[in-house]
C-alpha cells in the first residue's frame, strides 16, 4: 500500500492557490498513473465536493475511514488489520 499526503501533494505541485476541482483532478490524474493498484490518501477529502466530484470522475473508494489518533497508533492499527486479512 502506498501512501499518499494529500496536503503534501497540492504543495508539491504548487496547486494551493487552485480551485478544489483542479486541485481533485490532478489528484485523480496522479492517481489513474500509478502502478500500485493501492493508495492510502491521508488528509483526503477536505471538503464535500471533492469527495462527490473524486467519486463522480474516479474509481469510487474500496475502504473510507476517519481516523483521530496518533500516527504511530493509525500506522499500528493498519498493520494488524492488514496482517489479519492476510494483505501483507
């Protein structure tokens, strides 16, 4: 599973000055050429729209989850989920 910061991402491609919906397309578009048919997307959606237009112009989300915890704890969740499902 790859991980991918969505606040990192709009930085790094200098987008923090777009609209939600250019800023959601280029996600999409990064998203439809990667070769790990698993993404993590932390920080995603950061409003109602994105998540309505991800879904409507993208592949609709196998798992969506919130999560308020430590990172160290999320990271530690995930692994044992993943090693119980036997997608390690």
């Amino acid at each position: 599973m790859k991980p991918l910061n969505y606040i990192s991402f709009v930085n790094e491609q200098n987008l923090s000055e777009c609209d939600e919906e250019t800023k959601t397309m280029a996600l999409i578009k990064k998203l439809s050429q990667e070769t790990c048919p698993r993404v993590l997307l932390e920080d995603f959606p950061q409003s109602e729209f994105q998540a309505k237009f991800f879904i409507k112009n993208c592949v609709a989300p196998s798992v969506v989850f919130a999560l308020e915890c430590s990172k160290d704890i999320c990271q530690e969740r995930m692994i044992s989920a993943m090693q119980c499902n036997g997608d390690y």
